[in-house]
C-alpha cells in the first residue's frame, strides 16, 4: 500500500483546548493554526495573545509583497541597511500573527522565512518574549492554499483547529449572541458548521452565524419574515438557513413538533410555510432517531404507539409533500441508515411511493 493510502488524519482540537496547546508550544518555538473558513483562528490568536499581556500584531499574507516585511534599504556610512517597518519593528515583546500565511506567494513566504525561523528580519530581531503564530486554511476547504516549503513546515508545530459547537455556544453566550441563534444552535448543534462548497455560495461557519446575529439585532423585533429568509440565506448554507427560518417562525407562532406528534395541530400546509414544515420534519426524524429502539422485539409499549403514530404522522406529510416526508427516512450523508431497519421496512410497506422517491 502506498503511503498516500497510509496517510492518517492529524488529530483537530476544539478552540477551548488550544490556548493551553499554544501556551506550552507558541512560548517556545513557532506554530502554525489549521482549520476551515470562519472557525474562529484569528480570534483564538488574539485573546490567546491578550491572556499574555502582548499586543497582537497581525499581518495578512495575501495583502503583502516581500518589501512589506524586508522593509526599504537606507544608505548608511556608504552601506544599504535594510529598515524593516514599524508594525514589526518593535521594543516590547509582542504576538506575531500571520495569517493566511500558506495563501502568500512564494516569494512572500521566503520573506517569512528569517521571522519564523530565525525571529528576526535583516539587523533586527524580535523582543525576548515575543511569540510566532501563522494560520491558514486547509486546501481540502476550497480556499486559496498554496504549498509550503518543506524546510518551513519542518520548522512549525503545527496544530489543526475543528468548530465545537460547545464552546462556542459558551461563547456565544457571554458576548451578546442573538437569542434565536443561540437556542437555534443549542436544538441543531450540527449546524454550527458546514464543509465549504465547491462554487461561490454561502456556507455555514461560526462566523456566519455571528454575521446572521448581527443582522438580526440591528433589525430588531420589526424584521419580518421575507427579510429574514434573505439575511438566512446569504450567510448560512440553503438546507441551515431554512430550518433557520422554520425555528424562527416556531418561536413566534409557539408551533412545534410537540403539537404535531400530540395531535394538537397538523403538518403545515401552505406554500409560505415550507421552511417550517421542512424544520418540524427535521425535528420529527431527530426525535424518531432517539426514541425508537434498534430492534423491534426491545419496544416497550410506549415505543410501539410512538412507531405507530410515527408512520400515521408520515403518511400526512407525504399527503402535503413526499419530498419532505422522504427526508424524514433518508440515510445520512455516506448512505447509511439512520432510522432502524424495522421501521424502514414497514414503512416502506405502508407507503411504497416514499421509497420510490428515495430512488
């Protein structure tokens, strides 16, 4: 087997365990943050930096040219002297970020070489003290990523930064998050984030989510409904941004999935009010998913009347839409069945046309 084959994922971290990570490492020798668009890098960098007392100097790898780090040569005593610029140039101790370093040209990579190497640049050399971070997003994110140096990557400790919907939500709510997206967030913890699309559309991020908020408090209580499918829309992924706005419209009209299954109100059925009836069908199949036992023969009494109401709540929303009822069964996204085979059997038995449209 080739080694490409061999090649094992790196261990990822959730934000809450990397300042500890960058404090025994960062302190000490250079390191380098990977993770997706919008999963917080820069953030982290920055308050890990204040948490020490150092400023945080960041400098953008693809808004610089080479001369932007060298600085501008000075004639000195018949000699050039290469002047390095005053962002970098400091006396006190301080946190250098480069972010998007692995989307710099080459040429401005080399020019990183000398910081994060050697920590100084031409005469001038960091304060003691002073601490090298680069950050960047990985090629497997469809973002500009371009190939590092393999003398350089042998000279980083290089750490891998995954989105935590715990953390963040902790997060979220000490620094004034909108509620909708909090609670939203705290029912649909996987949809914190989404892996970055092949073509230009939004996507969902925990920065997404913070933009989606901001929105949502400078409207205000006057934001109606077309707005907020607009604002939803243009910062999360289409399938988020409709149970989005399905919770929403939840929570303004006090209408849920326990009223369905109570059989205090029915599928919603207007044109208007298919984000909500896609969002209760969502959570009518996370609630099946917890409830109904792997095997039949282990149902209690009270699993065979959830199954059996299950399959006659099915059938009305396959009467408003078979394409909603059919995600109710779908398998999940590497085609594995997600909701026992006993039911998926039966219902296939009771309403062949749902399975037909899972072909």
């Amino acid at each position: 087997m080739g080694a490409a084959a061999c090649r094992q994922p790196s261990p990822s971290r959730p934000p809450a365990r990397v300042p500890e990570l960058l404090l025994g490492l960062a302190t000490v020798r250079p390191v380098f943050v990977w993770g997706a668009p919008g999963i917080g890098k820069s953030s982290l960098v920055r308050d890990f930096a204040q948490s020490l007392g150092l400023e945080c100097v960041s400098l953008l790898g693809t808004q610089l040219a080479p001369e932007d780090l060298i600085g501008v040569p000075q004639i000195r005593a018949g000699r050039s002297v290469f002047c390095p610029p005053e962002a970098i140039a400091r006396d006190e101790p301080y946190c250098l970020f480069l972010d998007e370093l692995n989307a710099a040209t080459p040429d401005v990579q080399k020019a990183f070489y000398s910081l994060i190497l050697d920590r100084r640049i031409g005469s001038y050399e960091l304060p003691k003290g002073s601490i090298v971070i680069g950050a960047g997003n990985r090629s497997t994110d469809n973002a500009l990523a371009r190939p590092i140096a393999s003398a350089l990557v042998n000279r980083l400790t290089h750490v891998h930064l995954e989105a935590s919907a715990k953390d963040w939500l902790v997060w979220a709510g000490e620094n004034g998050i909108h509620p909708w997206v909090v609670d939203h967030l705290t029912d649909r913890p996987d949809h914190l984030w989404s892996r970055p699309p092949k073509t230009e559309e939004p996507f969902s991020t925990p920065r997404s989510w913070h933009m989606l908020s901001d929105a949502l408090h400078s409207f205000g209580r006057d934001l109606d409904e077309e707005t907020l499918k607009i604002l939803a829309h243009g910062t999360l992924t289409p399938r988020h941004a409709t149970a989005f706005c399905g919770y929403v419209k939840i929570v303004r009209s006090r209408f849920g999935i326990e009223a369905v299954i109570r059989g205090d109100a029915r599928w919603p059925s207007r044109p208007e009010d298919r984000d909500l009836l896609y969002y209760l069908a969502e959570s009518f199949r996370a609630r099946l998913i917890k409830e109904l036992p792997a095997r039949k023969e282990h149902m209690s009494a009270n699993g065979r009347q959830t199954a059996y109401r299950a399959k006659s709540l099915l059938v009305q929303l396959a009467e408003i839409s078979v394409e909603v009822a059919q995600t109710v069964i779908a398998s999940d996204a590497d085609g594995n069945p997600v909701l026992p085979s006993w039911f998926l059997i039966e219902a296939a038995r009771d309403m062949p046309r749902l399975v037909e449209a899972r072909r």
